[in-house]
C-alpha cells in the first residue's frame, strides 16, 4: 500500500476509511491531495476486501474547508478549464463512478470542493457541527468539480441557485431537511455510524450493489437512458454467483454468503 503526504488509509473488517489530512489547512484540497485521494480510492476499490469506502476530514473544525485557492489565483482560462477538467477526471466523477459505495461523513465545514468531494460520494452523513456550501461565486467563480451539477440533483433547482447564488452556509439540520445528507448526529458518534450503514451494506451483494450504482447514475447523465440501463444491469446480475446465492440462501431459508463474483 502507497504512503500518502496529506491523506490516512484505515482498512479493517472490510471498510477502508480514508481521511484527508491537512489539519493546519483545514483539509483544503489542492492538486497533491486530489492525486493522493485518487490513489487511495483506487487502490481500495481494486482490493477485493474491501467491500465500503468512508471518506471523512481530520480533526472536529472541517472535512474539507474548499479547495487551495493560493494554487490558482493567477491561472488563466484555459489552466483555469484543465483545473476543473482534471479534478473531476481524477477525483470527482471517478469517485460518483465507483463501484465500491462511498459514504461522506462531513465532520465540520465543507465547503465548494469539499461539498462537492461529499457530493460525490455515493451518500452522505454529518455531525452536527457541519456547515456545508458553495461559495465561489464569492470569489469570482464557479463551482467547478461538479457542484453546479450535483447540487440541483440532490436539492432541487430553486435550493441549488439559493444556495451557489447567495456562497451561504447551511447547517447540518438544514441539509438534512434538503437531502443534501441523510443522517445528523454527533461528532462522536459520527464514525460509529458510518460503520453501522457500511455493516448493513456489506450484508448484500457486491456485484449487485455495484450495478446499482451503474443504473441509478446512468438517470443523471446526459444521452444515457437510465430505465435502459437497469434492465441491462437486472439481466446481467442473472449470471452472476452472488445472484445464485442469494436466490438459493432466500429458497433455503438460510443467510447469503455472497462470493462476490
């Protein structure tokens, strides 16, 4: 396994926990640590072990308070275009495509990139002292890692434009009510719970929770049919092992041993 400069990896009992860790900068992403995420998650997903991905931030202030600005206040157009063409190759788009699940626990502020690193994952959690939000357009700019994207998706056009139009904050509360997470709870207890939902999802079968994430992300994409691909998915699964298992285990009364394959 890589060593990484600004980011821990904890795999055991089939979760691999990644942690960005830049605590002086409240975890800021810049490109060292958007290269270093893209490893550690692949290598996670190619292990065969390891069947839940939990990506959180160091320390009880931030998951990640946004991206390095100090790295791109002079770029131009087209460096300013490869920035946001690059990161969401390497980190954003490659983590919402994965076929390992991921789960966001935020654990403080995150904010433009880190809300959209969260975005990306497969679902999200907060600690009640999160703040979450986008705001580039304070500085001039756009979210650019996929968050004018996403977030409409999650909370609608109207809640989308509030929020990236006015660069505000919102509370964990606040984002539970958009659906922007699906959990609140405590600093504490945070982690804990991403554990539970992980031990829920490693109940099931890789195979067809992987083609799941194929068939709910092709609804979002443009020229994908997202009925299509489900029904290409559904058949698939039919020649799978874990499909044989699972229907077997259901017929015999008897809890599934999914192989994985």
């Amino acid at each position: 396994m890589k060593t990484f400069e600004n980011v821990l990896v904890d795999s055991n009992n089939g979760i691999s926990t990644i942690t960005i860790d830049r605590p002086s900068k409240l975890n800021a992403l810049n490109k060292a640590t958007i290269k270093e995420l893209h490893h550690a998650f692949m290598e996670a997903d190619e292990d065969p072990d390891i069947k839940v991905i939990i990506i959180t931030g160091s320390g009880e202030k931030a998951f990640v308070a946004g991206a390095d600005i100090s790295e791109f206040a002079d770029y131009s157009v087209s460096q300013g275009s490869e920035l946001a063409s690059q990161g969401q190759a390497l980190l954003f788009d490659y983590v919402a495509h994965l076929s390992t699940p991921v789960i966001a626990a935020v654990n403080g502020f995150a904010l433009g990139g880190g809300l959209e690193l969260a975005m990306a994952a497969h679902f999200r959690i907060a600690s009640d002292n999160a703040k979450m939000g986008l705001p580039e357009v304070s500085l001039g700019v756009i979210p650019g890692y996929g968050g004018t994207q996403r977030l409409p998706q999650l909370v609608g056009k109207g809640r989308a434009f509030e929020m990236i139009m006015t660069a505000g904050m919102i509370s964990a509360e606040n984002a539970l009510d958009y659906g922007l997470v699906n959990y609140v709870t405590t600093q504490e207890e945070l982690i804990p719970l991403a554990e539970k939902l992980a031990g829920k999802i490693m109940n099931n079968s890789p195979v067809a929770i992987a083609a799941a994430i194929v068939a709910i992300n092709a609804g979002f994409e443009e020229g994908e049919n997202g009925y299509d691909e489900e029904i290409t998915q559904f058949g698939k699964c039919f020649g799978t092992a874990d499909f044989q298992e699972g229907t077997q285990a259901f017929l015999q009364k008897r809890k599934a041993n999914f192989p994985g394959k």
